[in-house]
C-alpha cells in the first residue's frame, strides 16, 4: 500500500508555498511528528494528506466552491459573505497574465450568481496541494488544484483510499466501547502500555445473535482499568481521558482500516495520555505495526525533545522558512522573533530550553 514521501502545499489553509520531505535516504519513512503551537497548521497538514488520499472522492468534478474553504485568504475566512461581498466590489478580475474574466463594470452580475463567485475565485490565488507517495508500482502522484483533481496516479478515478485517519477525540466515537475477540490480545497488549495498568474485558457477546447460518463473531463490550490501589473501573465509569485512550487503541485494533491502510493520521496523540508514557507509546505503536507510515500531530514537550530530529516537524520554524523564501521580510522577523520569546521564556520556568 502506498506512503507518502513528499507534500507540497500552495494557497492551502494557511500556508502559501511550503514542501515537506517525509523521506530518509529516497524511503518514506515509517513516522512523522508534527510539533509546533496552537493555529500554525499541523492538522491542515493531515488534512491535505487526507484529501490527496481521498482524490478519487472528486474525480471530475468541479470543486471551485466546495473547495474555496481549503484556499489560502489572509483574512482566513473566504466562505463568509463579506467576502463574497468584497470579491463582488471587484470590477474587472484578471487572470494570471492579465486577462480580463469577469466584466463588471455595470454592476450587473449578482454575489450569489455561481459563474461568478466561480469566475471571481478563479482570478483569485489557486490552491493546490501535490504529493508523491511510494508504491510497490514505484512513484506516484497526486494534485489537486480549487477546480478539482488534476492527477492521480494511486487509482486512476478507482474508489479506493490509501490512509485510516483515526479520530478518538470525537465525542460519538469516544461513547460506546467495543472490540473483537479476535483482536483482544493486541488490544489488551497495547492496553496496559499505555495505561499503565493491568487491563482486562468482560461482557462478550455474540453479534451473529439471530442471523441463521452467519458465522460466529464475538465482542467485548466493556473495558476494565485495575488500578494499583485496588479499584477497578469499567469504561462507562472512565474519565473522559481515559475513554479517549480506549478509543485510540480501540481504532488501532481494527482490522478494516489497519489492515488495509498503510498510512495513519492521528490529530493530538498523546493528549490525555500521562506525559511519562508518551516515548513509550510511539515506540510501541512502532514495534508493534513495523510496516505502517505514522503522521501524528502533538503538543507533548516529551515527544518534541525524544524523537529524532530526522522524524521531528517543527511547523513553526517551516513557517519561518516559506516566509524567508516568499521575501515576507517582517514576517520572516516576527516569526523569528516569537520564537527566540518562546525558548526565553522556556529557559526562565523550567531553567532550561525545550
């Protein structure tokens, strides 16, 4: 199954032109981690890996509007009507060598005319996000541009997808416990790693119950946390944060994603995870699934100052580094500037730098 080895994001979110490498001697390699403060775009990046994963999803069709949320705007909110309203105060849009698209010169044309606001997001900046993904077929690739997909080797206009974005914060995913019988072992594994506690499960049931000549498949549907001090309590007793570790291992337990996909995303990884544990979880995610790409987003101090620098992302000093390239001289200075605050004021807590 594929990976991904490079990422190139123009007028995406908030980046304007940016590349990522995700590769180690011309391999992608088996774990990224994105660090860097709250808003700089660590999910926007697992976002756009989704997207490119999920090309097939807009095989010719026209995305112009659909996809004006994804599009660079320095006022980060182009769906709103103000600035359709402000795009619409626009006389004459010009395309990129100038010429004219759209005339409104008599104030004809309406806001919520779609060949407009089309026309009109087209004389605009264009988004475009590309990747280059390993395959056993060699190198393929991917691009999307605001009107649509522009290329896609991985599957040609085919369904299929190529990565599990695991979600264990969201609060529907989080209310429910179960796991197959089957995947017990691996799950209870992972468990009382994490955790930190002997874990066990109870209450199995048959989910064929009922459905004549079906073969037989069994779940548990209750999780059992032993802590050190004698108590034991059952998952719809856990702490939000507990739950949430449930989830996550839950999903990494299943097979019809962890099976089939080799690249899986994973927003906030060690939130609500005890700071103690957090190496420790990314070596055993590591040891226990060899052939798969981790791209994992976190604020965790630990994770920043153990992982190896070739798998670690600082997004803020990238951000650094596009506005260096784009000449954006005073951005480049106030990056540079909150970043040297940053490690300063670390230093003046902590006595150290992070």
């Amino acid at each position: 199954m594929p990976k991904i080895k490079t990422l190139h994001l123009k007028n995406y979110y908030g980046y304007q032109d940016l590349e990522f490498d995700f590769t180690k001697k011309g391999k992608a390699k088996n774990l990224v981690i994105l660090i860097g403060e709250n808003g700089v775009g660590k999910t926007s990046i697992l976002d756009a890996i989704q997207l490119l994963s999920s090309a097939s999803r807009y095989y010719g069709r026209d995305t112009t509007l659909s996809f004006a949320k994804y599009t660079y705007h320095n006022n980060y909110e182009p769906a709103k009507q103000e600035y359709q309203r402000e795009l619409a105060s626009q006389k004459l849009v010009r395309d990129e060598n100038g010429k004219v698209i759209v005339d409104n010169t008599k104030g004809q044309l309406q806001t919520d005319d779609k060949e407009y606001l089309v026309a009109i997001m087209a004389g605009m900046r264009e988004m475009e996000i590309s990747g280059i993904w390993e395959t056993p077929d060699g190198d393929k690739e991917v691009i999307i541009k605001t009107s649509g997909v522009v290329k896609n080797e991985l599957y040609n206009g085919g369904s299929t997808e190529c990565h599990y974005f695991i979600q264990a914060d969201s609060l529907s995913n989080m209310g429910k416990f179960q796991i197959e019988e089957e995947r017990a072992n691996l799950f209870l594994d992972l468990a009382e790693t994490i955790y930190g506690y002997k874990c066990s499960l109870d209450n199995k049931v048959d989910a064929t119950l009922g459905m004549v000549g079906a073969e037989k498949m069994y779940f548990y549907v209750d999780l059992i946390l032993e802590k050190p001090w004698g108590d034991k309590v059952h998952f719809k007793r856990m702490s939000d944060g507990e739950k949430k570790i449930a989830t996550l291992i839950r999903s990494l337990c299943d097979p019809t994603y962890m099976v089939e996909y080799d690249i899986i995303l994973i927003d906030n990884i060690a939130m609500h995870i005890y700071w103690k544990r957090h190496e420790l979880l990314i070596k055993k995610l590591l040891s226990t699934f060899p052939e798969k790409q981790f791209i994992l987003t976190t604020h965790s101090g630990i994770l920043s100052k153990k992982t190896p620098t070739d798998n670690l992302y600082d997004i803020g000093k990238y951000k650094m580094l596009e506005a260096k390239k784009l000449g954006l001289t005073s951005s480049y200075r106030d990056i540079q500037k909150r970043e040297k605050w940053h490690s300063k004021l670390i230093r003046k807590i902590f006595g150290k730098d992070s």
